[in-house]
C-alpha cells in the first residue's frame, strides 16, 4: 500500500498550478529564441518578454518600464541592498531573508531593528533607526517563517512625511524596498496604494516554476548594476531573460491576485490553530496580521531533527524553518525574536495553499497528534 503523503511546505515552493503547466509548455515553441535577438525568431520572444511586462504591471498598477528581471529573489534583493550601500546607511529587519541578511553581517552601514515577540515590525521602531545618511529601509512585506504581515503601506506614510522634513534639511530622501515574495497569494497588491518605491516578487512562490522574478523599480529611481554584462533590463540585471519562465510567471501573478480559495485557507489555519491550542503546542506570531496560509508551532521538549524526521517518515513535508536555512543547522532568524522559555525545544512552519485538501489536513492532524501522544 502507498504511504499518503501531503506537502505544507507552500512558503518554499508552491506546487505549480496546472494552468500555468500548461500554458508553460505551450510557450516553449515561442520563446527559445532569443528574445534580444533582432530577427523574426528573436523578435516573437521579445514579445512574449515585452507582453509579461505589460501584464505585470497592468496586474500591479505600476508602468512596464519600472518592472525589472531577474532569475531569483535573490538577485533582486541583492541588486537592491547592495545599490544603496554604495550611497548611504541602510536599515532592515532582523528576520529578512538570508539574501538580506547575509549582506548586512559585519557592515558598519547596515541598522537593524529587532521584531517584536509578535513578530512584527514596529514602523516607530524603524524610524528611530534613521541617521542623516540613511537612504534605505528594506523590511519584508510577509515574513517567510512566521507569516507575519508588516505594515508596509503605514511605513511608506510615515516615511512621506519624514522625507519632507528631510528634504527641508537637504538631507537625502530615504526610499523603501519591500521583499514581497511571500504576499501574493493572499494580499491584493496595489503598487500605488501601497507606496513602496521597490518591491520583489519571485514566481516559484506563486504556483509558477523557478527562473523568474520582478524587480519593481519606481521611475527615477536608479540603481547600479551588481554583475556586469550587456544591456538587458537596462543593465540592472544583465544576461539573457528567461522569457519562458517570464511568461508562465506574469500568468501566475494575475491568477494570484484573484485570491482563489483564500477563505477554505483560512479554515485550515482556524482548524490547525485551534488543534494546536487544544495540544499545549505554542501559535507563534500575531494572529491578526498573519496570511491564512502559514501557521508556526513550537513545541516543548521535543528534539527539532526528531520532529521532522518522524514527520517526513509519515509522509509530511513540512519545514523548521525558512527554506534556504533547511538543510543546515543554521538557527531561524525569526525564533529568535518569539521571547520563547527555553524549553521549547522544536519549531514547525506549516505552509499550505491554493491545492492542500480537506484529508491533508486531516492527515497533518492526525500526525501532529502522533507527536504530541509520543512526548506527552
Ligand atoms: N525572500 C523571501 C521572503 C523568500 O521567502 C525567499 C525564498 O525562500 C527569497 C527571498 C529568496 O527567493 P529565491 O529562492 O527566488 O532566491
């Protein structure tokens, strides 16, 4: 008999959503050539490329000549940080992705403010960070591991008012970068309304496959290339664009902002939360900011290896963690900052979405109690 096996590992990869599948494979005939290449092959690429720009920012609300590409999240936070670095002080979060943070380790212009236990953001704590040569604050709109929503829109107001304080001073405008690969499976993204002059949005994250990522860069913003090479995406990321994955990506963002499913989402994370209170297993994060389709645990006394070996053997994939740091005994950035008593020993992201089932999550609750019987 087959072991049934379910997979809440959403916040790492999203399963790719059949639609997007298909309409992959229907574009491998139209986009292997070249699309910088100025004959007729090239030229039916390039508008494929041109087409998803066009796309992506009619989804966004923002102009095709602000969306950039790149292959990975990574490269577009880096793109980012590293940019600014070359100006002035930067500040960001202490749980930002690795590709964040990993810049910042020993940088003496890098601020870093410390979430609260809730894991979120204070906007008054970020702004107390600002010196006169700061000219960026990058915090992550969704937090990868906690699911925890920051307040992106009240930042960018605040930092409206401040930079006409600044401005008055001949001081340098401070511009925000918001991480945004986490949201658009669950949050309307309205790039006016929400005042971020950069964003981030990665297309393994929402149901499309990998090779594909924006850069959102608001007009008159210039940034300095971190790789050098030819003219593509206006040298900011330069190498040939991966127009097929483009194409499936802009696709996958446009049915991501139809929010599909999102209530039925919500009830699991209800189901899961409230198995979870009724087991003595800790809900880690703000319950009134959080996306549906997270839900963090801690548990006592339980060795993490432990947990997710026996969690894996029957058959769930689930994640300690944010992705980049499995396969490592790196420490989670986001624990951390939860203020938990020693002895919680081991930590649970479950991540699920637009595919998880009913019986999934009957399935993850049966063998959560498994967990809890075994240490109880
Ligand atoms: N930012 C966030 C919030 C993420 O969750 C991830 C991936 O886990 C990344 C950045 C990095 O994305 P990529 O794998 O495309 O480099």
């Amino acid at each position: 008999m087959t072991q049934l096996r379910a997979y809440f590992d959403y916040a790492a990869s999203t399963p790719i959503d059949p639609e997007i599948k298909q309409y992959y494979i229907d574009l491998i005939e139209q986009t292997w050539a070249n699309p910088n290449s100025i004959h007729s092959f090239g030229r039916q690429s390039r508008a494929i490329l041109e087409n998803s720009r066009q796309l992506i920012s009619t989804t966004l609300l923002c102009k095709p000549s602000e969306i950039y590409f790149t292959n990975s999240a990574t490269e577009a936070n880096n793109v980012v940080i590293q940019s600014f670095l070359k100006q002035g002080r930067v500040i960001i979060s202490g749980f930002e992705h690795d590709s964040v943070l990993e810049i910042s380790k020993g940088n003496p212009n890098i601020d870093i403010t410390s979430p609260s236990s809730d894991g979120l953001v204070k906007v008054d704590a970020i702004l107390e960070l600002v010196q006169d040569d700061t000219v960026l604050i990058s915090v992550m709109w969704v937090n990868n591991e906690l699911g925890t929503i920051q307040d992106i829109q009240l930042l960018s107001q605040k930092l409206k008012e401040l930079n006409q304080e600044r401005a008055a001073k001949g001081l340098p405008r401070i511009l925000l970068h918001t991480d945004g690969v986490q949201a658009p499976n669950c949050i309307k993204i309205d790039l006016q309304e929400l005042g971020a002059d950069l964003l981030t949005l990665s297309a393994h994250k929402i149901y499309a496959p990998r090779g594909a990522t924006l850069l959102f860069v608001r007009e008159g913003i210039n940034l300095e290339p971190l790789i050098y090479g030819g003219v593509q995406e206006s040298g900011i990321w330069p190498g040939t664009q991966n127009a097929l994955a483009i194409g499936a990506f802009a696709k996958a963002l446009e049915k991501s902002q139809k929010l599909e499913n999102i209530e039925l989402i919500q009830r699991f994370q209800t189901k899961i939360i409230e198995f979870a209170g009724q087991n003595g297993i800790k809900v880690n994060g703000s319950l009134d900011s959080r996306i549906p389709g997270n839900v963090h645990l801690s548990f006592k006394n339980i060795d993490q290896e432990e947990l997710l070996t026996f969690l894996d053997l029957h058959g769930l994939a689930v994640s300690a963690g944010s992705s980049c740091a499995s396969g490592s005994n790196k420490e989670s950035q986001a624990v951390k900052y939860l203020d938990l008593s020693p002895e919680y020993t081991a930590h649970l992201r479950i991540t699920f979405g637009r595919f998880t089932t009913e019986d999934e999550i009957v399935l993850l609750l049966k063998k959560l109690g498994l967990v809890f019987k075994k240490n109880s």
